[in-house]
C-alpha cells in the first residue's frame, strides 16, 4: 500500500511538471545557394548556439569540426536574411571567442586568437606606461631607467626633438644616475649630426663637468673639440685636442683617424692647407673607416692648393658631393660644376647637372649647364653660326656621354633647320635623334624617327643601318618579334 502511495505521488509530480514547462523556442534555418556561394536566413529566439551551428552546417551538406569547444549552455538570438553563410557563421561563433575555418566539405571551429600588437602599438603602449610612472613616482630609483627608456623609444621611432628632450631631462632630473653619461652622449650625437654644433658642445660639456670616466668621457672631450671648430674657435679646439692625445692616446685606429681629422679643420681653419693636408694624408694610413668618409672628402676639397688643376678639384668636391647631403651637397655640386667649366670640360658640366637633378641637389648646376650649352653651341642662337658638320658631332658627343635630353635636343634642332645634309650625314643626324628617344625611354617615336630617315636615303649600306638600329631598340625592349622583322629589313 505504501509502495502504491509513493508512485502516484511520483505520477503527480510529472504530470504538474509537464503541465507547467514552458513551450520550447523554435530555430528557423534556411540555406539557398547562388553562384558558388551559400546565403542563410535564420530567425532563433534564446536557441543553442551549438545546435544552429549544426542545422546551418548540415544545410550546406559540410561536416563540422570542434563542435565540443563551443558550451552547451551558449543561447544566442539571431534575426538574419540572406546574408552570407561564411558571414553569419563568423558571426555566431564570435559570440563565443570561436571563429570558423573552412575547406572543401569541413567547417572547423577555433578559438579566436587575438592578433598581436605591432612593435609601433607595443612603443605606445610603453611610453604610456612610462609616462604614468614618472608623474606618480618621480623621484623612485628606478626612474632613471624609465626616462631613458623612454627616450630611448622616441630616437628609435625618429622622433629626435622628443628624444633630445627626455634625454636632457633624464640628466637634469637624475644627475648620479648611471644612466646619465649615456643619455647626455646620445643628446650630443644627435645634436651634431643635425648640425646644431652649439647646443652639442654644451651637452659635451656636461658629460664633462660630471666626472666620470672611460670612452664616454674621451668622446665628450673630444666631441667639444669638434664642435668649438665647427663653430670656427680653431685654436681652443687645437689645444683641446693635443691636450687629449697627451693624457688619453688614441685606443684604436678609428679614434686616432677622427682625431688626426679633427686637427686637420683646426689647421685648415687657422689658414694652413698644408699642414692640413698632411695630417688628411696621415688619417688614410690603413684604410679610411666608412663614418668618416664624409668629413675626409670635404676637408680633402677644401684643403686642395690654391694652383690645383681644376678638374682635379673638380673630382675632389664631387667625391663629398656623394657622401654628404642636403645644401652641403648643393653647394659642393656647384663648386664641382664651376670648375669643371673653368676646366673647359662642358660635356662634365651637363654630367653633373643631371647627376644633381637625380640625388637631390635639385637645380644647383643648372647655372653652369646652360653656360654649358652656349659653350657648346646648343643654344638656339649659336647652333646658327656653327657649321652642319661641327654640330652634329657635338650632338653625337653628347649622345655617347648618354647625355640624352641635351643629346635629343641637338639633333632636333639640327633637323627642325632643314640645313642641307648628304645621306651618310642624315644617316647619323636619324639615329643619333632614335638613340637618345630610346635612351629617353620613348620607343616609338624612337622608331617614328627611324621610319622618317628611312625615306630620305636610298643608299643600301645607310638602310641597313637604319634597320639595325631599330632591331636593337626593339631587342632591348622584348619585342623580339619586330626586333626579327626589322632585321629582315621590314620597319
């Protein structure tokens, strides 16, 4: 009887539970697919994710992979239309952290990995957590090592205002830190490389007056020697130098190079290109190391006697041209280019004028280039007082010096005359004008030309040369099919 009891009892408590559950939500999932590409509709009040994922995969007849990384307790409410499969997936596992994968029949479910953050995001955020340590413990021990951090993170980013800044400030703000002498070293360094030769020397003059000791404290000193020099004190920057080769010898060969080269300006400056010169040819002795190139070259071209050959000066200011840049390269093109003109090398004067234009000293020839030119006679003027005969070999000249532009121009205005010209002479006037359009880059009227000689001759050996020119243009090009046609004869 009491066995009874308890299972109608059981027997009510069901039928309560059955009558008050609530009705379950119904997920609606449909898939069409339209040229290659599967679209889904899904409408899913409070459904499980894990169970819309598998009605969306099975619609589109695709097994599934990492099914279990997704919770079974995951409820999602979804209301799309015709949206794309790949898309509305990406979406739903989003929720979770998951993302899909695909390949041909399998969706397979990874969890989403964050990207890492790129060394730029990686500097922001540590000058941002550098930044808040220094303004809530300004004076920790470790603050010291904050601020060059610090600062160490604007010099690799390029940002050297913010970089000289905090350096200097790490100095003023922690003057016994051991991070100190390196930060005032590297304030210096970029300072003098900007050219700002003052405060450098003042900030080598820092690491000075702090005492400590080793190649920093050599480098400073020799630093401010360079920069009282720069500045034109030459005398005081002497003494320092010989000052520090008596108490601290050159530890190596580079030390000593910079050292001798140092001396080298002092000298100049003080008005003794001689000793100058001497002391450039002592710092060449086991090979010139490549950071001093640069100053080698400039004392070199000023160092030069006064009776030097003008093209050799011309050389000498040409090799610190291609070390050095900005308006130092300007200006050293200029002087190269005047004394190549003074040197009666005119063809060199269009040369470095076109090498300026191409390494960033602009127009800095330009003056000497059209001096050139009147010399040469491409001017509009001189090229009518000049014989055919002479032009066209001033127009060849600039052709074989790839002088392209300036090449082009001659022969046209040879052409544009109309001056009487036999066939051999035509000849050369027409493929010296292909030459320099190809050497211009301009192919077809290259050819244009060739074609247009080619109705003006009729000698078979001055045809044929027309036709092998144009073949080597062709060739050149990759046209290799009217590169054959025109050795054939055919243009």
């Amino acid at each position: 009887m009491k066995q009874l009891a308890c299972r109608w009892f059981a027997g009510c408590l069901a039928l309560a539970a059955l009558g008050f559950q609530q009705p379950a939500a119904t997920a609606l999932v449909s898939t069409v697919q339209r040229e290659g590409e599967w679209y889904c509709s899904i409408s899913a009040p409070r459904s499980p994710l894990g169970s819309l994922v598998e009605q969306l995969a099975g619609a589109m007849q695709m097994r599934i992979e990492g099914l279990e990384r997704i919770s079974p307790t995951a409820l999602v409410t979804v209301e799309l239309r015709e949206r794309p499969a790949a898309q509305a997936l990406d979406w739903l596992l989003g929720s979770c952290n998951l993302r899909a994968s695909w390949r041909t029949g399998v969706v397979a479910i990874r969890e989403l990995v964050p990207a890492s953050p790129t060394p730029d995001e990686l500097r922001d955020l540590a000058l941002s957590a550098y930044s808040s340590a220094l303004r809530s413990f300004p004076d920790a021990e470790s603050g010291a090592a904050a601020a060059f951090a610090k600062a160490s993170i604007f010099e690799r980013r390029g940002d050297l205002s913010q970089a000289i800044s905090g350096f200097e400030s790490l100095a003023r703000a922690f003057p016994h830190a051991d991070q100190a002498s390196e930060a005032l070293i590297r304030a210096a360094r970029m300072l003098f490389a900007a050219g700002d030769y003052e405060n450098a020397g003042n900030r080598y003059a820092d690491l000075v007056r702090l005492g400590s000791k080793g190649p920093l404290e050599l480098e400073a000193r020799l630093g401010f020697a360079e920069c009282l020099a720069r500045q034109g004190d030459f005398r005081t920057a002497l003494r320092l130098v010989v000052a520090l080769d008596l108490s601290s010898p050159a530890a190596d060969r580079a030390e000593l190079h910079r050292r001798l080269l140092v001396r080298a300006r002092c000298v100049l400056g003080d008005g003794n290109p001689e000793g100058a010169r001497k002391l450039l040819a002592e710092s060449q002795n086991g090979g010139l190391e490549p950071a001093l190139e640069e100053q080698f070259y400039e004392l070199s071209a000023r160092a030069l006697p006064a009776d030097a050959p003008p093209m050799q000066a011309a050389r000498a200011w040409m090799e610190y041209a291609r070390r050095c840049s900005g308006e130092a390269r300007s200006a050293a093109v200029r002087e190269a280019a005047r004394l190549t003109r003074i040197s009666g090398d005119e063809l060199g004067a269009l040369w470095i004028d076109r090498w300026a234009q191409l390494n960033g000293a602009g127009d800095a020839a330009h003056a000497h280039a059209r001096a050139a030119r009147e010399a040469m006679g491409l001017d509009d003027l001189s090229l009518e007082t000049d014989p055919a005969e002479d032009r066209l070999a001033r127009a060849e000249r600039l052709a074989r010096a790839r002088l392209w532009a300036e090449g082009h121009s001659a022969f046209r205005a040879l052409r544009e005359q109309s001056l009487p010209l036999d066939e051999p002479a035509l000849t050369r006037m027409y493929l010296g004008l292909a030459r320099c359009l190809h050497g211009l880059e301009r192919i077809d009227d290259a050819i244009g030309m060739l074609r247009e000689g080619l109705e003006l001759v009729a000698a078979p050996e001055q045809r044929r040369e027309f036709y092998v020119c144009a073949a080597a243009i062709f060739e050149d090009c990759g046209r290799i099919d009217d590169a054959i046609d025109a050795y054939r004869g055919r243009l």
